[in-house]
C-alpha cells in the first residue's frame, strides 16, 4: 500500500511539474518579447544611424535614399514587426557597418562571454560558499568579523580597478599570467577571478545568514541529539535548506555577470559578445545590438528558468504554490 501511494503521489505531481514548466515557459516568452519591443524602440530613440553612416557632405537625397534602403523611412512599428517576424526564423538583418549577417557575427562572439560568465560563477561559489558557511557555524567570532570585512570591502571595490590591479600584479610585475588574450586556461584565471570576486561577497552574505537561520531549526537540534556528525547536519541537511535562497539569486546574479563581463572583456581585451555590443552601440549598428539584446536576454531567461525548476524540485513547496 505504501508503493502504492508511492506511485500515487508521484503520478499527481507530474501534471502539477508540467503546469509549472508551462507557467515559466509563458512568462519566458513574455520577457523576450518584452525586451526586444524595449530594446528596439530605445536603439530608434537615441540617434540617426544614418549621419554616422554616410559622410558629412552627403545631400538630402542621398540621407533620404539610404534611410529608404535601411527601411528607416516606415513607422517603427512596422520595422519592428519586419525585424520580428524575420528574427523568429533566425534572421536578424545584416551588419550596416561590416556587410555580414549579425546573427553568426554575435554567435560567434557568444561562447568567449558565456564562457567567462561561468568561470566568474564558479569562482562566487568557490570563495562565497565555504566562507559563508564557516562564518555562520563561526557567529560573532574572529572569523565571522573577517568575513564581514571581506564581504564589505568585496562589494566596495570597484570590478575595474580590481581587474586592472590583477594585470598590474600577476602580468606585468609577476609575469606569471597574460595580461589579456584568449584562448587557453592562462588566459581564464585573471577575468573570471576579477568577475568572481566582484560577486562573491553578496552570495558569500546569503549563505551566512541562511545557514544562521536553518542552523537554529528544531530538526537540525534533532539530528545533532541522535549523534548524527556534524558534517552530515551541515551539508546534508543545513545547507540543503539554506540553499534555496542562494540559488534563486544566482539566476539573478547570472544577468549581472553578463553585465559585469563588458567591463571584465574591456579590461582584459576579452573577445566577447559584450565587446561587440558596447561597439555596435558606439557605432548605431542597430542590427547587431538588437540580435546581441535578444540572444542575452534569451540566455538570461533561460537560465533563470532552470534555477525555478531547480528550487522547485528542492522545494516541493514552492512548487505547489506556483
């Protein structure tokens, strides 16, 4: 009977799982959508992309002629809606400035930022998480007050500074990493050390006081009265709860990461979409900036999308309230 019900309870939460990945689905299609009606009126807002395209002594005709070619003459709606229904299929136009599609020009400037975005992920947890952990089994301790300094002064130090001060230390006084390039595991270390650590001290302060918080909990004084070690409580039972929170903000962090990575890839010279995108604006190449827009935004939903089905699944809970 207990298989039974086993089998039961599994049954009735499968269409309840398929109605929350339906909901989050909905909601991903919403803010893409969302994202580039914004993106798309903001880049037609700032400025004429045609002065910067043609020279300064061009006459009416040939300004008027170009926007014609561009399609800039026609109400924006109009251009939005040739810009989505071509964009669905994978077309985003062409570079004005290069001549090429803007599709594989910003994927092929995509894995590089990716890439660093993850390494800087890793590098938050690898500091955040044992450092918040030890600083709340630590309360009010030396080591909970180095901790708290770390936190503060990690979230005071501009990424810049911290970035070039890497270059200065490791590159050019140390010689022991290439001061910017891309291409092997040398050049990783720096950037996403740089992008890491401008993260850590926040995910490092949730960790803190979610473990101070779940650490207090009757089921965790249970487990320590049935002799159970002290590890096992910390990690298998304590962390597991105080978790649900971290991740949540990691997705949210995901997208800061990415913004974060165009001041890392200025820094560094890192190859990456967002360099490509800060230039692309510089110039008013609307096609590029509008595919890069809606690719990152796509990643970020996408990404927080499956930190929702992963709390979901570590929370039943939150689930069942969605």
């Amino acid at each position: 009977p207990r298989g039974r019900g086993g089998r039961e309870g599994a049954g009735a939460g499968r269409p309840l799982m398929r109605r929350y990945l339906a909901r989050q689905l909905a909601q991903l299609v919403v803010v893409v959508i969302g994202i580039s009606i914004l993106s798309f009126a903001i880049l037609h807002v700032i400025g004429d992309p045609v002065l910067l395209l043609l020279p300064q002594n061009a006459g009416k005709e040939e300004f008027g002629r170009y926007r014609h070619l561009l399609g800039l003459d026609r109400p924006i709606y109009v251009q939005y809606w040739t810009f989505a229904s071509h964009a669905v299929r994978g077309d985003f136009g062409r570079s004005w400035y290069g001549d090429v599609p803007a599709f594989p020009l910003v994927m092929q400037r995509m894995p590089p930022t990716i890439y660093l975005t993850f390494a800087g992920l890793a590098v938050a947890l690898l500091i955040a998480v044992p450092l918040g952990t030890l600083a709340a089994l630590r309360r009010h301790s030396i080591v909970d007050t180095l901790c708290t300094v770390f936190a503060t002064a990690g979230q005071a130090l501009p990424l810049f500074w911290f970035g070039i001060m890497l270059i200065i230390v490791l590159s050019v006084r140390l010689k022991l990493l290439p001061a910017s390039g891309y291409g092997t595991w040398q050049h990783f270390l720096m950037p996403s050390l740089s992008l890491g650590m401008a993260f850590a001290p926040i995910t490092m302060r949730l960790v803190r006081s979610g473990m101070i918080e779940v650490m207090s909990m009757d089921y965790i004084k249970t487990a320590r009265s049935k002799g159970m070690a002290e590890r096992r409580v910390v990690w298998k039972h304590a962390f597991r709860n105080a978790s649900i929170p971290v991740i949540t903000v990691l997705g949210l962090q995901f997208g800061q990461l990415l913004g974060g990575a165009i001041i890392t890839e200025t820094v560094f010279a890192w190859p990456g979409v967002a360099s490509l995108t800060v230039d692309s604006i510089r110039n008013q190449d609307f096609p590029v900036v509008q595919c890069a827009v809606v690719l990152l935004a796509l990643i970020i939903v996408i990404v927080n999308l499956i930190v929702d089905v992963i709390v979901g699944f570590i929370d039943p809970r939150i689930r069942a309230g969605a």
